[in-house]
C-alpha cells in the first residue's frame, strides 16, 4: 500500500466507532444520501455524530453506547 494513502475506513469500522450496527451505517448512508464510508473522509470528520443526530429520524437516533 502506498505510504501516503489514507487507510480506508468500513462499514464495520464507522459502526464500531459510532456504537451501532452496520445495517444502521447502510441505512443512513442509503435514506440521508451520505457518502460511503470507504470513499470519504466525511466519515472520519469529528462532524460525524452531530450530522448524524441531525439527520437521523427519532427512531434511529443514536443512543449512548451502554458499557
């Protein structure tokens, strides 16, 4: 892999990072238009979770990770 390249990131990988499913990930990339999570750096933006609590309906909105 070239040195300067970006690794890319996944579904899995924003899932993890976001505490919710990977289907979660694909449905808000289909239903919100987001860009794929391995074609953009949106994903790795600190915008990420606001975006998202903005665009996510109230059924989908992200509840804190239990631990």
């Amino acid at each position: 892999m070239d040195p300067l390249q970006k690794p890319k990131l996944r579904e899995d990988e924003v899932a993890y990072v976001l505490h919710i499913s990977k289907e979660a990930v694909a449905s808000l990339v289909r239903k919100h238009e987001l860009p794929p999570p391995d074609r953009e750096r949106f994903w790795r933006s600190a915008d990420i979770r606001a975006y998202l609590y903005r665009k996510a309906s109230p059924r989908e909105t992200l509840a804190p990770h239990p631990r």
